[in-house]
C-alpha cells in the first residue's frame, strides 16, 4: 500500500492595491520633457516624443521623486521586502498626462499638472484621457485592500460618485473640504487629515499621505495590524499609534534605542589638549539632539518623531567632542516631566551618554526664572540635587540683576551674596565632592569686584561672573580688569553665556579659566547671513525651505489667504528639488534662486532680499571643502535652513568650527570673521553675543 503524500497549501496572497497621484519632482528630467501641448495632441505626438526620449525612459513607479511619493515608495519596498508575509502591491498613478498608468510602464519626462485648472478645463480634460472611466474600473477590480492618495484637484478629476464600486475595502486619504463632496459608500473609508495630523506624525502635509500609507503597509506586512482591523476602528489612523490591540493613544511611548543610548569613547588625544591650561570651553545644554538616520530625501524621522531615547547628541556625531565640558541648567534639566524623571534616574552624564571623566558644570538657569521675585530653589535642594546627580562643578543660586528696576538690583545683588555664602558653608559642612562655584552678578565693574572679594574673603575657589551677555566686550574687559585686582591668581573664574573669540587670550590673562556659550550653535538657525561658519572665519547665510504644514510663516501665509495649501506645498516641493538637482550639477545657480525667490517672497514678503547673500553660499558651496563628519555625510542638506535635523546639525558643524578657531585664539594665532563680504568687529559681532531675549526664549 502506497504511502499517502500530504501537501500543506500555500498560504493566499493579500492584495494591496495603491493609486496615488504624479508629482511635479520627477528624478529625471529633459530640457525636452513633454509638455501638456504633447499629451493634447494625441497618443501618436507622445509615441514620437517618447521615441525621442528613449533613454530617459523610467517606470512610473521610479520616476516621481515628490515627498509624497517618496515616502510611499518606503512602505511599498518594506512589503516587497518581508520574506515572513505574504503580500503583492499593485501600485497605479493618476497622472494629468498619461491618464491612469501602472507603476511599471516605461514614461518619459514630463510636466503636467491638474493643480491651477478651473474645474471645467479639468474634468474636460480628464474625460479626454478617459481617466474617470479608468479609475472606477480599476477599484472595482478584486483587491484585499486599496489605498487612494489623491489630492482635491486630482480626486475632482477622477469623478467619483455613489455609483462607483470597490473590489475590497478602501482607505482614501483626503482634506475635510473633499470629504464633504465624496459620497458615502459601502466600503468606502475617508481618512479625513488636518494639520493637527501633520504634526502628530511629524510630516509636512504635502508628505504626508504617503508617510501614513508607508505606516500602515509597515505594520500590516510586520503583522502588527490586519486588514480586519481597519475596517472595524472608528478611526484606522489610531491604529499607527499602538500596537494592535491596545489602547489608542496618539503618541506611543519611546523606547531607548541601544544604537544611540550608549556612552561614547573620547580618544587618549583628546584630554591632553593644551589650550586647556589656559581656558575650557563649556557648552550648555538646550536638548540638542538629532535623528542619526534622518531620511532628508523624504523628510522622515527614523524613531517616528524626535525623543533622547532615539536621537544622538553632537558629541556621538563625531571622533571626540567639539567642547571641553558641558552646562546644565536645572530649569532646562527639568523642563519637561519625562526628561526631569531620567536625568534624575541615570545622573548627569549616563544620560548625557559621555564618560564620568567628562566635565559637567551646573547651575540653577536664572535666565528660566528671571521675572520671578526670588528664585524658585532653595540651598539645600540645590545641594542634593547637584550630588545626587553626580556634577562635577555646582553654582550657588543667583538671580539676575539686568531687567531689574533701581529698587530690586540692590536686594537681587545682596541675595546672591546670601546664596553664595550658605551654599558655600553647607558644601563644607556636608563634605560634598564636587567642586562649588559661586555665582557673581553686578551691574558695573565696581558691584561686580566689591562681590568678587567678598566670595574670595568666603573661601571660594572658583567663582562664575553673571549677567554680562549683553555687555560688549570692552566692558566685559573692564569688569574683569576689575576683579581681577581683588581675586588671587589661585582662585579661577568662569565666564556665563561668553566665549568671545577674538578675546579669549585677554580674558584668560585676567583669570577666566572657563568660559560657556551656544551661540555659534544657535546662530544656526537665527537670522539672516550668518547661519554656516567656516573654518577661514567666513559666515554665509543658510538657504530657508520652511516646512508646508508645519512652518508657522507657512502656515500663516494660508490662514492670510495669500495663497492655498496647495500652493506653498508645491512651492516647498519645487524648493527641494531644485537644491538636490544643484547638488547634483543638474541645475544652475539662477533657477534655483528663482524658485527659492518665489516661495520666500510668498513667505515672508517684507523681508529684506537675500538672493546675493544665496548666490554667495551655493558659489562658494562651503559644504563641499569641510572636513567635519556632518558636512561630509549630509552634504548641501547641513546649509538648508528647515527643521530640527537640518538646523541643529549646522549647528553641530558650527561648533565643530568654533572649537578649532578657539584653540588657534589661545594659541595666539590671529582670528578674524567674515560675514557678507565684509569684515567683521569681533567685538560686537552678533553670533559672540546672545542677547537676554534670545537665551530666556530658547529656554
């Protein structure tokens, strides 16, 4: 008797059917492309042209490179791309040339666009490529799911209405407005998006349909969500959020990803840098962190959205860090709940991820409470929050004198002093093993002396001057002139919110030891002309892409009426491309100023021009001859002005910048700085000094 063979059947394929629209960004382009006139001449005139092009043929699915698309493609591959599910994606694009093509039909370059059509023009021109037709026919096709990105002009065009049928269920992303015209139809799920939605999923709105298709094709091939369930939530866009089953809850919580929460290295060269015998460069910390595999080409965060637990600081982006220690404010160190709950579980430096041997200096943020009649902190809870969290150095409390009125300098002055001297008596008292500086405010040269002498008369051998951010630095010279006449040699000063490059050596002669500031970092994004630093002292301004959507300039701009959402997207999206296509050598320098001139004008209208200040930075192309890791990473993206990951990492560069030209300042070698063309007073140039506005509002 033969032996019975049991075949175990395989498992069914499920069918994800996508229709997503064409994107004015195409990856090639022809000085020749077809134009609409091609496609209205008729199927023979677009053979000939194709003929033509025939090398720069690209399927469909390949050849847009809008944001959209782009974050599409991601989700498409990550299903192509799970060996453990069993799923087909049937992609199709609604193009105002070609009608309604697969993804995998060879096209030529081309540019047509329903977007600016009147409504007539549109659906006439629609029915003429037959594409209303087209679509219902292809919807009604058997399919396990459908997704629908299509935009309000383009969904005009497509005709749908309550006699269309679906061939499985329908998820369409659409605007409130669209919504309101589409009927409702069994199968049919409007997945309406507003703002609100582009910023709990950290996308621009011109992305964003296909940032939530990217996400539902993740969890679906993950087999993190069902079909099933789509149907049946009362809103599928919760389902993103959590994993199936569980709650709803429009943020999940962030897990620690090991690859960036790990303590770094620092290399044996990089302590025995000798311009620390002369003065240490402090950093303080705003939460400067970012994603390490930001996705620029299609503006996506790795981690979902940006938390410690999944982004890096400047120190883990490179070799060894561009600073000689770092400052925490308690004010910032507990600005939120959940950072306030890990600095004080883990201490200062696991959760800054650097060695115990890395300086950390505290202090208590005057800045955070300056409009408060006293400080929020008291000297023993100071105390133990400095040992308790492991600081190297700690500060007395203070409180700043420089918007106080006549009448409370004198009581702020004095209860400094107070602080000083208790902070001082009970660090001896308890024996406590780091290091105590006493803060010094004043408003002249002579306030700032007379409190100097009496912290030294204290016994205090380390003192840190407040409150001189907005002095200049011949005043700054003159307080420490000053007290530097009534402090030994013996007894070190720091120096809060100053790192004057040009007067560094001068400063370390008068006995600063240390110094802190971020104000190369922050200049990163602040203002106009001086936002990338070079290595020759050179500033050149960023290129600003404000982000559709999420930008409050943006979306002022629509709320005014000045122009449609629609707009400002394809405005940003032509931005984009304009840059990587110059990147690449594929544009000239005066077509991407035109298209970075209109949209900034539509932005901001009265700002003052700023098309020379770009000429000089995409001439110069800074980016290309820096030696720092970022700039050789992340290329022209570190001089687009638009979001954290790109602002915060010019930032990073500037300070990588910063770090060398002042071991060259204290070395003696001269340190001159160039913005716009011109020469600039190191005395009184805006990236050395932080106004009390600009530091309380980062704060």
């Amino acid at each position: 008797m033969a032996a019975s063979t049991v075949t175990t059947p395989l498992p069914r394929r499920i069918l994800i059917r996508i229709i997503t629209s064409c994107t004015g960004e195409k990856k090639v382009n022809h000085e020749r492309q077809l134009t609409l006139t091609d496609f209205q001449k008729g199927p023979e005139q677009v053979a000939r042209r194709e003929a033509e092009l025939k090398g720069s043929l690209t399927p469909a699915v390949e050849l847009y490179s809008g944001l959209q698309h782009l974050r599409l493609l991601r989700g498409i591959q990550a299903a192509g791309s799970n060996p453990s599910r069993t799923f087909d994606t049937d992609t199709w694009i609604v193009s105002a040339g070609y009608g309604l093509i697969q993804g995998s039909r060879a096209i030529a370059p081309y540019e047509a666009t329903f977007i600016g059509m009147g409504s007539a023009e549109r659906k006439q021109w629609a029915r003429q490529l037959q594409l209303p037709g087209s679509v219902r026919k292809l919807l009604a096709q058997p399919a396990d799911l459908i997704f629908v990105l299509l935009g309000d002009d383009y969904l005009d065009a497509c005709e749908l209405d309550a006699s269309t049928e679906f061939g499985g269920p329908c998820f369409l992303f659409c605007g409130g407005r669209a919504a309101k015209r589409l009927p409702s139809i069994c199968k049919l799920h409007k997945i309406i998006l507003a703002n609100s939605d582009a910023k709990n999923f950290s996308c621009g709105l011109v992305g964003l349909k296909g940032e939530l298709t990217r996400r539902f094709l993740e969890a679906l091939t993950a087999g993190r969500l069902t079909v099933q369930e789509m149907e049946r939530a009362p809103s599928a866009l919760t389902l993103l959020t959590q994993p199936a089953g569980q709650p709803s809850s429009r943020r999940s919580t962030a897990r620690a990803n090991h690859k960036v929460d790990h303590v770094i290295q620092i290399p044996s060269s990089w302590w025995q840098k000798p311009h620390r015998e002369k003065l240490a460069y402090f950093i303080p910390e705003w939460d400067d962190l970012v994603d390490p595999d930001f996705d620029f080409e299609c503006d996506i965060h790795s981690g979902g959205c940006g938390d410690w637990s999944n982004e890096v600081y400047a120190h883990q982006m490179y070799p060894e860090p561009n600073y000689d220690g770092i400052l925490i404010s308690k004010v910032v160190a507990e600005k939120s709940k959940k950072k306030k709950e890990r600095i004080n579980q883990l201490g200062v430096h696991r959760f800054l991820r650097v060695p115990r041997a890395l300086p950390i200096m505290g202090d208590c943020g005057a800045f955070g409470y300056i409009q408060q009649k006293t400080p929020p902190y008291t000297t023993p809870e100071i105390l133990d929050y400095y040992t308790r969290l492991d600081f190297d150095f700690g500060v007395s409390i203070d409180h700043l004198i420089v918007t106080a009125t006549e009448a409370e300098k004198h009581e702020r002055y004095d209860l400094t002093i107070e602080n000083a001297y208790e902070f001082l008596r009970e660090h001896r008292k308890l024996k406590l093993p780091w290091t105590p500086i006493g803060a010094v405010q004043g408003w002249d040269a002579d306030s700032y002396a007379s409190a100097a002498k009496k912290y030294v008369a204290m016994g205090y051998q380390y003192l840190g001057l407040g409150g001189l951010v907005r002095t200049s630095t011949p005043e700054t010279l003159e307080v420490l002139h000053r007290v530097h006449r009534v402090v030994p040699e013996r007894v070190k000063i720091h120096l809060f919110g100053l790192a004057r490059l040009a007067s560094l050596g001068s400063f370390a002669d008068l006995g600063v030891r240390s110094v802190d500031s971020a104000s190369l970092l922050r200049r990163a994004w602040m203002g106009t002309g001086q936002n990338y630093l070079t290595m020759d002292g050179k500033f050149y301004t960023a290129v600003r892409i404000p982000e559709a959507g999420k930008s409050f300039r943006a979306k002022r701009m629509v709320t005014e009426g000045r122009a449609s959402a629609d707009e400002v997207e394809r405005l940003e999206a032509r931005c984009l491309e304009a840059m990587r296509h110059f990147d690449l050598g594929e544009m000239g320098i005066e077509a991407v100023l035109d298209r970075l001139d209109e949209y900034d004008h539509l932005i901001t209208p009265d700002r003052p021009p700023t098309r020379e200040l770009l000429r000089e930075t995409l001439e110069s192309r800074p980016w290309r001859s820096c030696p720092c890791d970022i700039c050789r990473h992340d290329g022209i993206q570190v001089v687009i002005f638009r979001g954290n990951n790109r602002n915060r990492r010019r930032g990073f560069h500037n300070t990588f910048v910063f770090y060398r030209l002042l071991q060259k300042a204290l070395a003696g070698e001269p340190v001159g700085f160039v913005r716009n063309g011109f020469q600039v007073n190191p005395q009184r140039t805006l990236f050395e000094e932080e106004s009390v506005e600009e530091v309380a509002g980062a704060l």
